[in-house]
C-alpha cells in the first residue's frame, strides 16, 4: 500500500492531519481542567406526549452540545476561547484544554457565559450535521 503524494518530501497528506492540532502542544505544562459534555434537545408537547416528529433522546437528534468547564481561581478576562469546526480551545493562565467536539458545530453561533459562583464557564455551540435542515425542519 502506497500513498501518494503532491510533494515527494511530505510524509502524510493533509486528510490525514487532524483539525485542530496546531493548538497540541505536548510541552505545555498548564493542567487540563475538568469538563462535562452534555447535550441538548428542544422538545415540545407534541414530542413529549405524541412523538410526533419522530425525536428520540439520542444523541443524533440533538440540537445543542453544552460543555461545562471547571475554573477554580480565574477571572472572567484570563478567559482565551477558540471554536473551530470541531475543535474547542481554552486557554487561561494556568489552564488549557484542547477539545475535539463529537459533532462539527457552526462556530459563529455559539454562547458562551461564566458563572462566577459555581467557577464554571458554561459554552453552548449549535450542532451542524448534513441534513438536519430535513430532519429538524
């Protein structure tokens, strides 16, 4: 088996390389914090009661990926966010997490709010899956 190449000097093609991992870096020794990844699902009476519109609770027909991120001891401006297509980038002065998401998420449409009581940043990004437009409609 033989890949070939654009450029007989490259050893992996670009397919291969992951999105997201020119943020990696091995070297870096601020300690990952933890998170929790839940997802979310906009149901209505006709899904509560009649099934109509053929929701279930997994996680294919959810709308919403919530990820909740502990911060113990950090300020709301320290907070360094970057959402790619399928990556998450945290980074504060002594935390960093890198997070490739389950699902591509539309980054432009994302929240993000710190609750300061609790020191947890909560992040909500809209999942965007190839014919959702048809499913969700």
């Amino acid at each position: 088996f033989q890949v070939k190449s654009e450029n007989k000097k490259t050893i992996w093609n670009t397919e291969e390389v992951p999105e997201g991992s020119e943020f990696d870096d091995t070297w870096d020794p601020r300690e990952k914090p933890e998170y929790e990844i839940s997802f979310k699902q906009h149901v209505g009476t006709e899904d509560v009661f009649f099934g109509m519109t053929g929701k279930d609770p997994s996680t294919a027909c959810c709308e919403d990926i919530v990820i909740k991120i502990k911060l113990p001891e950090t300020k709301y401006s320290d907070i360094t966010l970057d959402i790619q297509d399928k990556v998450l980038d945290l980074r504060t002065p002594k935390k960093k997490l890198l997070l490739h998401l389950p699902y591509p998420v539309n980054s432009k449409e994302g929240r993000a709010r710190f609750l300061s009581d609790e020191e947890t940043l909560e992040v909500t990004l809209r999942v965007s899956r190839k014919f959702d437009f048809i499913n969700f409609s």
